[in-house]
C-alpha cells in the first residue's frame, strides 16, 4: 500500500440499504471492515441515493432499510468510537461534487461502465434508462473523492467503479491542479518548510525524479506530513511537485478488494436474498436450524445407507467455515462410509452458525431498543464526514474558479 500517501490512509465504503444483511455480507464485507476500522480511519455510508438510481419508485423500502442496515453494523461489531457512520443523502457536498466532476466527465467513460450495461440486463424488470443510473458511478467517484480516501473496499464488481474514479480525479488535477505559476509557487512552498527541512526535501525530489527511487518518495511524503507549519495549499504544492506534475487537489484512490466471500447459500451458489437461499443476521434461531436442517445434501445419498461425497455437498462448504479439522476428518469419513446420517453431519454447522449469530443478534436487540442512540450515532458521524466533506468542496470551488462568494 506504499503508494497512497500519509494523510490520504483514510477508508471509505458505502453500502445500498436494499435490505436485511445475511451472513454473506457479514463474511464478505462487514467483517473486512471490521478488520479496517482498526487500521485506518474508516468512513461507512449508507448509500442510499445509490439505491434510489434503481429504486426510485420504491423510495419507501430505502427508508425502511436506512435504520435497519446500521443497526446490522454495529450488531456486527462496527464500532462507533473507530468509525464514522452515516447517510449519503444527509451530506449534501457529494452531490455538488457529483454535479461539478459531470461537468468534465465524457459520457463515454460512463456508457463503458461495465456494470451500466450489465445491470440493464440483469434488472430488466425496472426501467434504468435513466439520467441518475447513467451518472450513478460518478456519484460513487464523488463519494470518494470528497473524503480524499485513498482506500476503498469494495468487491469484483466494483473495481470499474474506483477505476473510473481515478482517472476522473486524474483529469480534474489536470485541468485544475495547473496553476499558471505552479513551480515558483511550489519553491516558495519549499522555503516555508525551514532550511533543513526543504533541503532534504529537494534531495529526496531529486532522486525520485532523477533515479526513480520509490523510497525517495515515500520519505519525501513522511517529512511534508510531518510539516506543522504548510498550509494545505502548499502541502499539496509539494505534494504534486515532488511527482512533477501540479497540485494534486484529488488523490487517486485505491481498491482494497474484498476478498470473494465463501459463504456459500444453503444451494451452494452465492448467498443472496434474491435467490431465497440466505440466512439473515436476524433470522430467529429456529428458523435458521430449519433452513439448515432442510439444505439439501448430495443428491446421491437417497438413502442413509447410501454413502456420500462431500466435494458434492453444500453443507460441506459450510464446514469449510466453520468447523475445525477434526470435525472435517469426522465429516469426510462418516460421510464416504455412510457411517453418518445427514442430519447428524449438519448438527456442528448448526450450532456453529446459532453461535456466530447469537452475539449479533444480542447487540441488534440492544440497539433496536434504543433507536435514539442510532440516531445520535449516525448524525456524529454525518457531522464528522461533513467537516472533511466541506472542506475539499471549497479547494474544489477554488480550483474550478467558483470562489466568488
Ligand atoms: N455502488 C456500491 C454498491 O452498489 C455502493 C457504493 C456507493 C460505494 N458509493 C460507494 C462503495 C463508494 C464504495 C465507495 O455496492
Ligand atoms: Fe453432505 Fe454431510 Fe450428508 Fe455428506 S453426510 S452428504 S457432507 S450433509
């Protein structure tokens, strides 16, 4: 990750609220964000004008699903004295930023989203030739950008989506970042570091520019982090300078990609509401020992004489998760010699699952019961992401020439 520099190791990920978290989410996303939340400082949003590009004759679920998706996260273990949780819509700086990149941005960068195309098949029952589900991935660009992330989580499917970012963030410090006077501005800006410092600041330039020497940079990074007394446009200045270009205003953004979850359905395929075959992180304890018990096995074993293979089961991928070697061993050999039933071989899956779920669904309890707690949570943090938000809107005014205030 040597590439994002100091100030800019800040994560965000956004999430549509469509509906109730399963375990999918929780092992896929929810748990790499845990992971993160300690590492960085972290921004989590409830992407809920995202959700109205799709739903927007359906507004009434989003509202529904607002409260219910937090309160999925900090079930999950988000914790809000590490990161900031909010709602997209409550921070209206990403949609200036969304109208002011639109403004640059060719169309056709957004016609080659490889989601725009693939979601107007998939979602052929809802009408999505729209203005908004067109512009939704530069909307996920302002997203970015506006909180200057350098880290962005985000499954497969997503990449094109932090790909495009980058390159309309590349084309707005293109067009803005040139000031007329850039190079005497930056040298001026070296001045202000002290002697010592901007020497071996011009030192470490040198040879990253002249030798390519990445570790120059990365030093020459550490030390303007570590400058007290830059203001932010010089910071920047030198910033850009040090890589020869001009002021780098819009950091280009990194995918984390979330590694493919291998939480499994209860067919086997990928876990997903839309397929029926999903245990939510609420489901009550008895409807998900039903589900369990009721998941279908390998089709071979008709009878409980007949002997199985598990690489043909999907109870199997589940024990993968969930059960240590030795409950494997158990379950490959029983299940090859037919010397266990089914049900008996789903029984540690059931418990492991009703044991992972129970914690959760504990603080979910505790959270629903405190509704004004959730919301007190939420508007910290839209007040929070307002403040960063804020201030990269007004560089970004500045730079397009929109000062005159
Ligand atoms: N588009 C993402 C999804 O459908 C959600 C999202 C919106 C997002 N804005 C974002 C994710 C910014 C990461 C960063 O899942
Ligand atoms: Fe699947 Fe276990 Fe039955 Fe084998 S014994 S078919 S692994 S449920």
């Amino acid at each position: 990750m040597a590439s994002v520099a100091p100030q800019h190791q800040r994560v965000l990920s956004g999430m549509r609220p469509t509906g109730a978290l399963h375990l999918g989410h929780y092992h896929g996303v929810l748990k790499n964000w845990l992971r993160l939340q300690q590492e960085y400082e972290s921004f989590f949003f409830v992407a809920d004008w995202h959700a109205l590009t799709t739903h927007y004759d359906e507004p009434g679920v989003i509202a529904d699903n607002v409260w219910e998706m937090v309160i999925d996260w900090l079930a999950a273990g988000i914790n809000p004295g590490l990161a900031r949780m909010f709602v997209q819509s409550r921070v209206p700086e990403h949609a200036e930023l969304h109208l002011l990149l639109s403004m640059f941005t060719p169309l056709g960068w957004l016609e080659r989203v490889p989601t725009y195309k693939e979601q107007q098949e998939r979602l052929q029952d809802r009408d999505l030739s729209t203005y908004g589900f067109l512009g939704y991935p530069l909307l996920q660009a302002a997203d970015i950008l506006i909180y200057k992330a350098g880290f962005v989580p985000v499954g497969e499917d997503q990449v094109a989506h932090v790909e495009l970012t980058r390159e309309v963030a590349r084309r707005f410090n293109h067009l803005y970042g040139r000031e007329p006077d850039f190079a005497e501005k930056a040298e001026a800006a070296v001045k202000h570091m002290g002697k010592k410092a901007g020497h071996l600041y011009q030192e470490l330039r040198r040879r990253y520019q002249e030798q390519g020497d990445g570790e120059a940079l990365e030093k020459a990074r550490a030390l303007l982090e570590a400058q007290q007394s830059l203001s932010l446009g010089d910071r920047e200045r030198l910033y850009g300078y040090l890589e020869g270009g001009g002021k780098v205003i819009l950091p280009e953004p990194q995918a984390l990609l979330t590694p493919a979850s291998k939480m499994p359905g209860l067919d086997g395929q990928k876990m997903s509401k839309s397929y029926g075959n999903a245990i939510s992180l609420r489901e009550d304890p008895a409807s998900v020992t039903r589900k369990l018990r009721t998941m279908p096995t390998d089709p071979a074993r008709v009878r409980r004489t007949d002997p199985g293979d598990p690489a043909k089961c999907p109870v199997w991928q589940f024990h993968e998760i969930y059960s240590s070697e030795e409950v494997k061993g158990w379950v490959q050999q029983g299940c090859r010699s037919a010397g266990i039933g089914c049900l008996e071989c789903k029984q540690p899956v059931v418990d492991a699952v009703l044991a992972e779920l129970a914690p959760i669904q504990e603080r979910a309890q505790e959270y629903r019961a405190r509704p004004e707690t959730v919301r007190a949570i939420v508007a910290e943090g839209c007040e929070e992401a307002r403040a960063v938000a804020r201030e990269t809107l007004d560089e970004v005014r500045h730079a397009m020439g929109l000062a005159y205030r």
